[in-house]
C-alpha cells in the first residue's frame, strides 16, 4: 500500500460477526434477519471475481476480512510499512445489522470478522472502475497515510480518534 491510496471494501462488514452473536446468545429477531445473519456467519460468500477484477485494475494490495477489519488493515499497514485513517461513518453495514445491533453495529464491522470480503487500497481511478463492474457494493473508507508507520486510526464524522474496545481476532492470545 502506498500513501494517498484510498482503502475500500467490497460488500457489507459485520454481517458474520452479527450472525455469531445472534447464534451463540440465542437472540430472536424476525425471520428475514435471522436468515440474513445466520446464511452471513455461516455460509460466507467468496469475493472471487471482485479480486479478479482488482487484479485487472492494477490494485497490488488486499486482503481478505477473515480477523476483522482493523486487525486485517494492521497487517497492510505492517507489511507495507505504512499507516491508514478509517473514517467509522463510511463503513457499510446491512440496515438489518444496524436495526438489530445499534449501539454495537460499528464495533461487530470494524473487529467481528468472518465476513471475508475485500479490503484493499488503490488510486481512486481504480476503485471507481471496479465500481461499475462488480457486482457487489464497493465503499471507499479511508485512506493511506505516512503518520507512524503501521498504525490504523478510526476517526468519526469530526475527524476525531474513535477508541475500539477491540480490533479484531489475534491468533496467538489465551483465549
């Protein structure tokens, strides 16, 4: 990843991380949500040919959401020995997450993980052409920056940090 980059995802975060909570705490919501979040958490679907198309667009950097986005942005920024600002206000959630999860909503799409979509960076030019041609939703939600080098910042709708409570899965702590 490269300074000035923007960074994006394909489709819906915290869908999968919605359908594990609904699961395991044995929540109860209408039948559309809970298939919606069950089918997320359980059958996650493949971005194939978005990664394709990314690939033809000349996008060199992605990853895909398997250890929540910020964890999974950390390790970008970590390889390629630069920094990211994530705008919390852009980030795509289904309504059925953000109706059944309100005050949670963000935190399941910044940490939960297990959605397996894209997150990549790119020129704008790029992202706006894998735009018209994929087949899922694709939302810019921050950008590549030079400030301390491998560190992800959230920021709200001010431009202030947002504190997370978690970033997502990290594979070698006692659970």
């Amino acid at each position: 990843a490269k300074p000035g980059e923007k960074v994006a995802v394909t489709g819906y975060l915290g869908t999968a991380a919605a359908g594990w909570e609904m699961l395991t705490k044995q929540l109860r919501f209408n039948s559309e949500a809970t298939a919606c979040l069950k089918e997320a958490f359980l059958h996650p679907y493949p971005r194939i040919t978005e990664g394709q198309l990314l690939v033809e667009q000349g996008v060199k950097t992605a990853i895909d959401i398997s250890d929540g986005l910020i964890s999974d942005m950390n390790h970008i920024c970590k390889a390629s020995q630069v920094s990211a600002r994530i705008d919390v206000e852009c980030m795509p959630i289904l309504p059925t997450v953000k109706a059944h999860f309100e005050d949670k909503a963000h935190e399941l799409a910044l940490s939960g993980g297990e959605d397996y979509e894209l997150l990549f960076t790119g020129s704008t030019e790029a992202i706006d052409k894998v735009k018209t041609m994929a087949s899922c939703p694709i939302t810019v939600i921050g950008e590549i920056t030079t400030a301390q080098p491998s560190q992800v910042t959230v920021v709200d709708e001010k431009g202030k940090p947002v504190k997370l409570s978690k970033t997502g899965w990290e594979h070698f702590t006692a659970r």
